[in-house]
C-alpha cells in the first residue's frame, strides 16, 4: 500500500471517529477541517496512484462528507437559474 493511500485511510478512519463524537454545531467545524486536509490527500492519492484510484477516494470522501456536497449542489442549482421574467 502507498503512503497516500495509508494517508486515505487514516482520514477515513478519523472521519468515522469524529462523526461519533458529539457536537454542537453539527460538525461543520469537523467538516471543513476534514475538507482541508482531505483535498492535499486526495491530489497526492491521484498523483500517486492514478486518476480512476483518485475517483474512488473522492468518491468514498464524498460518501463520509454528503451534506457539504448536498449543500453545494444547491448553491450551484441557484447560481444557475435564471431570474423570472416577471420582476
């Protein structure tokens, strides 16, 4: 196994750890720490390993953080709409 792929894991793991601890601010705080750390993870698992490798840890970051990924789903959505026509 790669050290990026160690790494992975590990972000894996202190995901999972930190999802069951509790918190007051529904682990936002958590989320975007783990987001910081995990884009530099991912870029190097990508560089390591290969761009389909690097899917599938996106792919399993993504399942672990859903809702920063729902939320910015529809942020985009909004920014592409177009304004009524009517105002």
């Amino acid at each position: 196994m790669t050290l990026s792929l160690l790494l992975a894991c590990l972000w894996a793991f202190a995901a999972n750890v930190l999802a069951m601890l509790p918190s007051r601010d529904n682990l936002w705080r958590r989320a975007y720490g783990l987001i910081a750390v995990g884009v530099p993870i991912l870029g190097f698992v990508t560089w390591q390993n290969g761009p389909w490798v690097g899917l599938l840890v996106l792919a399993a970051g993504m399942s672990v953080l859903r809702w920063p990924v729902i939320y910015l789903g529809r942020w985009l959505r909004r920014l592409g709409r177009k304004p009524d026509a009517d105002t």
